[in-house]
C-alpha cells in the first residue's frame, strides 16, 4: 500500500510502500476515501511540535471503508464480529462501511485528568493518529490508501446522504470548531465574534450561528475567505487587511450595544489576535482561545484593563474528543444544505502531490487541501 510520509521536519514528502498491516482482534483496516492537510500538519512540517515520531503519515482526520476487521481467530473477518468495534450505541461495525475516526486514540480512562479532573483531551496517555502516531505505529494517517486503527479506536459513521467530501470540508476544523462554540458556552440571542477565517474560524462562525447566535462577526482576511464566511452564517465581516485595530473594535461596538461581544473565540493562530479578543468581548464576556494547537510566541496584555476590570472569563480549549466528532458529524449532516462545507476544499490532491498540497496550505494560496489516496481525483470529476 501507498503512503505519504513526512520524513522529518522539513524534509520532502515521499510516497513510500509499505506492507499492508496485519490486525489484532478488534483493529481495523480502513480504507481510505478522503482526507486533508490540516494547519496542523504545516506545523508538523515546520518542526513546531513536540513529541512526534518522525517519520509520520500525516492526515489525521480521515474517511475510509473498513476494509478488514480482525477477528480473533486471526482471519480477517468478512462481516461483523464478536470482536468488532462498535458505534456509540453499541452496534459493531461491519466491513464495507464508511466511517470516520476519532484522531485522538488511548486516552485512558483512568488517569487523575480523566477521572477527577474530567478533562480528557488532558490525558498523558493519548496518542493521535497522523501526529504522535508514526510510520513504525503502522500506516496511521489519512495520507495513505489505507489506515491500521488499533482496538480502541472510536469509529463513526457517516450518517446517510452526509458524503466523504463534505464531512472532510469541515474535516479537523470542524470538530475542533464544534469544541470551541460549545466550550464558549453559545447560547441563543448571543453576539459572537470569530477571529480567523481559516477552516476553524469558518466551520466556527457556522457552528455558532446554527447554536442562534446573532450577530455572528468574522474579523479575518483575505476577501475570499471573508465571502466564505459569509456563505458560512456570518452576518458581519470586517476585513483584517483593511481596518486598523480601532476600526475593528469599534465595527463590532457598534452591533453589540456599544458593550462588545458575548463571546469570542480566537480561531486565528497569532497571539495578538488572543489581546484583541479581550477587547472585542463585552464586560464579563468570554474569551475561547482555539487557534494556539502550536507555540506561536507571546503578546502584550494589561490584565487590569483586559482582564480584571472587564471580568472576562478566558478558556482554553485543547484537542477534541469523541462528543465533538459526534456533534459536528450529526450538525454537518443536518445542516450541509445551508451552510457549504463541501465547498471548504478548494482543491482535491492525489497521494503523490502530497507536498504540493502541504506547500499550498502553508503559503496560504487555497483556503484548504483535501487529499484522495484511492483514485487521486477530484469528486465527480
Ligand atoms: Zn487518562
Ligand atoms: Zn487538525
């Protein structure tokens, strides 16, 4: 089997061959039908995280069609099995299925995070596919026409008529979206600004408009992801490229009130967007900081004025878990007609331009990269 792998930081992508995994009773052998570049993956690339085993598969958010079920009596199995894993309600998965994954596997259940805490995407012991999974893990990235998920991992389905491409046009930035509105705790009636206008900021803006937020502010660049966020629910975008910092407090003043928003959440990436954030949310508002997955350096703050006098409340919101899939999996499917996810992927990627689908998204010239390993085509064409 085929895959694109990320020799080191740096380095170029090369398309490899590499045997086809045997499976332990309750892995999966996923087939892969779509999957993405990710931001994260161009921090990969740049060496900006820790902890990750290179050489890697990147692609950690993926859609397959399982392909084999190991079973125990050691042969694959055909159909369901008593060891097969199974959905949220408990119903095993059977091959042939399309499905994706949570990228985050082994988080443990039993750690002080998991239990007292109650902070799972805290777990020492998680591993995420594509990330701190590498090469010697097994073919563990969506960028690779098949992807070994180990017993454990939590499979979903695509729910009827919700396609591979549109679920991997909201792909990451979706689910990591989902996080972020539900950790801002949107509430209908709510103002809500989004920083950002990259998949996150996008797939965030639509999230918290379909939660009744009103109005939904995008600050972001450039005008074609604007436009996008338009498309996507925002009712207002301010143009980071064209408004000073006081043009751009005072846009968002004046459809709040003159008081700021409910809430913000900070979906761009740079740390002075997280000191702006303070001041676009009113007086005991909330600040959800989503868009720092990597250390992008430090900014200027003044807690008296940012934080203290204005009360705020400020969350971080690391990783997602197996509810964020769901929710954005069961949000998306209802709601694709409206809002345009699948139209998030501005161009489609076979397994061999990998590199030029990772150089894109780092350069920023297409808004996002999808990757199709099995055909390298682009949908319906
Ligand atoms: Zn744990
Ligand atoms: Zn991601």
């Amino acid at each position: 089997m085929r895959a694109a792998v990320m020799p080191a930081p740096g380095a170029p992508i090369e398309v490899r061959d590499l045997p086809v995994p045997a499976l332990e009773p309750g892995a999966v052998l996923l087939e892969t039908i779509a999957s993405e570049v990710c931001g994260t993956d161009v921090h990969l690339w740049r060496g900006r995280l820790a902890g990750v085993p290179y050489p890697i598969i990147p692609g950690h958010v993926a859609v397959g069609r399982i392909a084999a079920i190991g079973s125990a009596d050691r042969a694959p199995a055909s159909g369901s099995s008593a060891t097969a894993p199974a959905d949220l309600e408990g119903r095993r998965f059977e091959v042939g299925e399309v499905v994706t994954f949570v990228d985050v596997h082994g988080t443990c259940g039993a750690c002080w995070y998991c239990l007292v805490a109650r902070q799972s995407t805290r777990c020492p012991k998680r591993r995420v596919y594509g990330i701190t999974m590498g090469v010697a893990d097994g073919p563990s990235g969506g960028w690779a026409e098949a992807i070994l998920l180990r017993p454990g991992t939590q499979l979903l389905r695509l729910p009827p008529g919700l396609d591979p491409e549109t679920f991997v046009g909201g792909g990451c930035g979706a689910v990591t979206a989902f996080h972020a509105v539900r950790r801002g705790g949107v509430r209908l009636g709510d103002s809500v600004v989004v920083l950002g206008a990259g998949p996150v900021g996008l797939s965030a803006a639509a999230f918290a408009a379909l939660s009744g937020a009103d109005p939904v502010i995008v600050v972001g660049a450039p005008a074609d992801r604007l436009a996008m966020a338009g498309r996507m629910g925002a009712a207002l975008c301010i143009d980071l490229d064209r408004l000073p910092h006081a043009a751009r407090r005072d846009a968002v003043l004046g459809c709040t009130g003159g008081r700021g928003a409910d809430v913000v959440i900070e979906a761009a990436g740079v740390p002075a967007a997280v000191a702006e954030g303070t001041t676009l949310c009113r007086d005991g508002g909330v600040l959800v900081v989503a868009g720092h997955y990597t250390d992008g350096g430090e900014m200027a703050l003044n807690p008296h004025a940012q934080l203290n006098r204005p009360h705020l409340e400020v969350r971080g919101c690391w990783g997602s878990d197996a509810s964020h899939f769901e929710g954005a999996i069961r949000t998306m499917a209802r709601h694709q007609g409206r809002v345009p996810w699948g139209e998030m992927v501005t161009r489609w990627f076979p397994i061999e331009e990998s590199g030029a689908a990772l150089q894109a998204v780092a350069a920023r010239t297409l808004l996002k990269a999808g990757i199709r390993p099995t055909t390298g085509s682009a949908p319906g064409a």
